[in-house]
C-alpha cells in the first residue's frame, strides 16, 4: 500500500478471508521467504528446478509473497535466472526421504550408464549441478563393507557431515525398502541397479587401480577419499537432488532500500532474508559455509535498523 510513492502499509488477508490493513509509522520491511512453493514463479526463474526432488522445505508456506508484493509496486527483481540452493541429498526412488549420511559420502559415483563422471568430493551445490548433467539427472554411489572405518576419516565439510553421525536402523531399512543396494558381488550388484556390468566392472577396476596408486589421475579427487570398492558386501544407492531454498529476490542498495527499474528507491520500503536480491549471481557459493544464513542476520539487522532511522 502506498501513497504519492511511498509504502505506508501492508494489506493483509486473514483465515476468513477478509482483509486487515496494518499501516507503517516509519517503513514496511519485505522478509517473507522465498518463492519455491509457487510453481510459476519456480519455474519461470530457475528452469532447473523442474527436474528436481523439493523435498528439503519444512513446509509449503513460501510462495514468493514478499518478491510478489514489491513486483506489484514496480520494485526490480534479479535478472534471469536465479539461484537455487541445491543439496546431494534425494533419494530418486523415495525423495520424501533424508538420507542417512553414510550414503551421501564421497564414495565412488557412476552415472546410468555405468561410468564415472566426476570428482565426487565436489560440495554439494557444485556436485548437485553435476549429476543433473548426467542421464536421469541422477547418480549410483556405490561403497563396499569397509566403510566402518572409511566414512568417520572424511571429515566431510560444510553441509555434509562435519562429524560423521550414521544411523545402522536407517540404513537396513533402506535395504529393505530397496533404496539402499547390497550385494555380494559386483555383477549382483550391477543387476540390482539395472547397471551394464561390464562397464561398472571395468569403472570399479579404474578406480580401484587409482585408489591404490593414491593419485586421482582422472578427477583429481582427494587421496582420502579414493578408497577402493574389494570388500563384500558391496552397497549402492540411487541418489539425485533436492532444494532447500530459492535465493532470488528484490533489488536493493546497501541500505537494503527495494529499488524499481530504474535503480531508484522506493521510499518506506526495505527487504531482507530471501526476499531480498542484490547478493548471488547465477550460483550458490557453498565454498563459504553459512554465507546464507549469515546473509539473513546482517541483513535483517541492517534493514530494522535503517528502517528505524526513518522520518514521515
């Protein structure tokens, strides 16, 4: 709601379906989440989610009200596309479920048609992005029985596990349910994943030679984790790619102020969280564990405390 250009409210509509009206003594902030439950606005901004699991939400309640509300007005959006915070982390044949975290290791990891395809140490954003390259944007880890003492020595980093933590109960229910692969041979194994043996086996052996020789000659991986697949029973898992979150938003300044097109404030109004825009390119930068989030504090803070310098 504004009057002569500026915002001094919002309009709201309650459970009844009638209209409440909140107006602003100073200025209206804009931090209702992103838009990942609107399957318009999904679409037409990250035409990559249409191919995979959005199943890391708590909810369906973010559907881009907050970038809505100041489009209406005339604000600035991020130009095409935006990004998508993705995770490694679905299983293709039940992505309702989390998967337990001895699956999501960097173990070895073949594509449908049996190959390996990359370095499997990648984080997950830049890794997610890699499996959906492949055929069925998913991917076939596969581990043998000696990850008992294998997965703990990962140490893996930013939103893998910083300290491995493995649920024995998941996992043999995933045996059971089919989700998780267990066989005594590599050709059972093959058959069970609807995977060429020849070339698995052919893969497995590549890898295995490289595991030995401690040196990724093909990917570069790191040493650690190029642990060879010997040891029955051997275990594979189909794993493709989830979304937490769409981080396209509103222009904003440093000031957190919403812009229109032509770069100009639009007075009373600020955006903060997903809301806001101005930050990511077209990629994820997992590199920097918790950028997200701390992006929300400082942002959030930052546009409370202009917001309270304003004077109607």
């Amino acid at each position: 709601m504004s009057h002569a250009g500026r915002v001094t409210g919002v309009i709201a509509q309650n459970e009844n379906k009638s209209y409440i009206k909140f107006n602003a003594k100073k200025a209206v902030i804009l931090c209702a989440g992103d838009y990942g439950h609107d399957e318009e606005m999904l679409n037409y901004y990250i035409p990559s989610a249409k191919t995979i699991n959005k199943i890391s939400y708590p909810g369906t309640f973010n559907t881009g009200d907050g970038q809505k509300m100041g489009l209406w007005i005339g604000a600035d959006i991020d130009e095409w596309p935006h990004t998508a915070m993705y995770f490694d982390k679905a299983f293709v044949d039940n992505p309702k479920e989390n998967p337990d975290a001895l699956t999501r290791q960097p173990w070895l990891g073949v594509n449908l048609k049996g190959e390996r395809f990359g370095n499997e140490d990648l984080t997950f954003g830049y890794l997610s992005n890699q499996v959906r390259q492949q055929p069925g944007q998913c991917k076939w880890n596969i581990w043998d029985s000696k990850w008992p003492q294998e997965a703990p020595a990962f140490h893996q980093t930013a939103c893998k596990e910083m300290k491995f933590h493995h649920n024995p109960e998941d996992v043999e229910r995933y045996i059971k349910e089919g989700l998780v692969k267990k066989a005594d041979t590599i050709e059972d194994l093959a058959k069970q994943c609807e995977l060429p043996y020849e070339t698995l086996k052919a893969t497995i052996d590549r890898y295995n030679e490289l595991a030995r020789k401690g040196v990724d000659e093909d990917f570069h991986k790191k040493p650690l984790f190029m642990t060879t697949i010997e040891k029955a029973p051997f275990f594979a898992c189909k794993m493709g790619t989830s979304m937490l979150v769409t981080l396209g938003g509103l222009r904003i300044n440093e000031n957190m102020q919403v812009l229109d097109k032509e770069k100009n404030v639009i007075p009373g109004l600020y955006a903060a969280g997903n809301n806001s825009g101005s930050f990511y390119g077209n990629d994820y930068p997992t590199c920097i564990p918790g950028n997200s989030h701390g992006r929300a504090q400082t942002f959030g803070y930052t546009a409370g405390k202009n917001a309270a310098k304003e004077s109607v």
